[in-house]
C-alpha cells in the first residue's frame, strides 16, 4: 500500500465516523499496523514484526516512511502514537541478520535511510509519542528519541548500544540523546552501551512518565492515549506552530529563536480558531476548534 492510498484510507476513516469511538479503526501494512481514533485524531502506528522483534529491516523502514508520509499532510491529523504490537518489546534495534548479508556500501545506503525515515518522524507537524512498553535497544531507542514525547513502562529496558558492536548510533541517537539528557550522560551512556530500565530513565530525563507494567503488556501505550487526549482541547494549528517554534528555536541562539516564536505566533493571529477562542472564553463554553 503506498502512501496515497494509507492517505485515503486515513481521509475515509475520518469522513465516515461522526462521533468518538474508543475502539480505533485499523488496518495493517506488511510488519506495521495503522489504528486510527475518528474522530479525534488520534492515529497509532503499531511495529508488529514479532519474529525478529521488530527489527528495523529494509522493507519495515519501507512501510514506516510511507505512513509518516500519509500523515503528515492530513490535517486531520492531531497526535501520532509509535508503539509496539509485540509482548515485551519495543524494536529491538537494526536487523543484524539483514545487516551481516550487505555489503558495505549497502549498509552505508540503509543507515542513510534509516536517519531519513526516522528524521521524518520527528519532523511530522503534529505531536508525537513512544509508548515503550520493552526493550528499546539501539535503532528502536532512536526511533523513540525522535518522539516529542516519551513513555516507558517502569520494566522497558533502553540503550544505544552500537558501539558494543563497534559501530556508533546512526540514525540520529549520537545527536538527540545529548539534547534530551545532556552532553556528558549521554556520552556515558553510549561509550558504556549501558541499558537503562524505565525507572532510571525516567530520573536522567530520557523519558518524560513512567508507569508501572500491567498484566497486558501495554501500560505505557494507554498512559501515552490519556496523554494524547490531553492535547484534544487545544486548537489544531496552535499545537503545530508551538511544535515549530520549539523544534526551530532550540537549534539557534535565544534572539533568533524569540523571532522564530513571533513568526509562529503571527501564523495563529488570522486563524478563525483564534476566534472562536475568544468567543468561547466570553460565552463560558468549551471552544470548539476546527483546524481553520
């Protein structure tokens, strides 16, 4: 299925549900399921390559790309949850079978890709969230640092642990770690390939909440929907300019990044959301937001 096609899907699903249901719509590509909450906006994208762990390998790097693809156009839209259909395990990192029958310019190629898929994630307009409910080892713990948001259960095991095989991380972990944690522990962490579990990320700041393992495996994942339906009330095209300005401005000096603030800023001041907020607030109701 190509990313026009998840798009219509996603575009249909959304037309044809007028009232909120808890039990998503779903569909399935090769190694990874797309539920979707209509009409709330909620989308979950679920690894599900149970065999390997789901281990990043060509082709589920493939069918990741082409749902971050579809979604990041949909307006519709509003949070995207990555999470794991697999029992105790998040991604287990890169395919190593995969990686030991590939030449050396092709494992060049695939790291290439791997950074790109995973930069697109991080780049979608809309907030993200990992929902780690096991171990989240190497690629698969660079996958969640490229979430806004991170929630591990307190067993959830996680390290970059590349240079046990003496490699370094490549799809962005040599970069968002220290930005999530800080230079020197991040430095600690991926020199020592040390794996962490929920509880100790929780108190170095790699992952923003962590909760305790329940019997179905999935703690984390409905700790990360509350989360997700927290985010409903707020008006659509706020949420995306406050994700800008913040991506943007934390890459430049302060000045730059109040100007980065006051672009984003500018961007709601036309919106008819901007109105009806205004409205609601004098009439004492609920605002009721619809993206424009």
């Amino acid at each position: 299925m190509g990313p026009k096609c998840l798009s219509s899907l996603i575009a249909s699903f959304f037309a044809t549900c007028r009232d909120a249901d808890p039990i998503p719509s779903t569909t399935s590509l090769e190694h990874l399921d797309v539920a979707i909450f209509s009409p709330s906006g909620i989308v979950v994208l679920g690894l599900n390559r149970s065999h390997a762990k789901n281990a990043l390998n060509k082709n589920l790097l493939k069918m990741m790309t082409k749902a971050v693809d579809a979604l990041k156009s949909d307006k519709k839209v509003r949070t995207v949850i990555f999470r794991s259909e697999v029992p105790g395990i998040f991604c287990a990192g890169a395919d190593l079978k995969e990686r030991a029958k590939m030449h050396s310019s092709e494992v060049s190629s695939f790291v290439s890709k791997a950074r790109a898929a995973i930069n697109e994630m991080a780049n979608l307009p809309v907030p993200t969230i990992a929902a780690i409910d096991g171990a989240a080892l190497g690629g698969g713990l660079e996958l969640a640092l490229a979430c806004d948001i991170r929630v591990a259960a307190s067993s959830a095991k996680m390290g970059l642990v590349e240079t046990k095989l003496a490699i370094i991380p490549g799809a962005g972990g040599t970069q968002r770690l220290p930005r999530t944690i800080g230079v020197s522990l991040a430095k600690e962490l991926i020199f020592s390939a040390r794996i962490v579990d929920g509880e100790e990320a929780k108190s170095i700041g790699l992952v923003s909440h962590v909760v305790e393992q329940n019997d179905a495996g999935d703690a984390a994942y409905r700790r990360a929907l509350v989360l997700a339906r927290e985010f409903l009330p707020q008006g659509p095209l706020a949420m995306r300019a406050a994700k800008l300005a913040i991506n943007q401005g934390m890459e430049v000096d302060l000045v730059t990044g109040l100007a980065i603030e006051e672009a984003c800023y500018a961007q709601t001041i036309p919106t008819k959301d901007r109105i009806e907020g205004l409205l609601a607030f004098k009439e004492k109701r609920p605002p009721r937001y619809k993206g424009e």
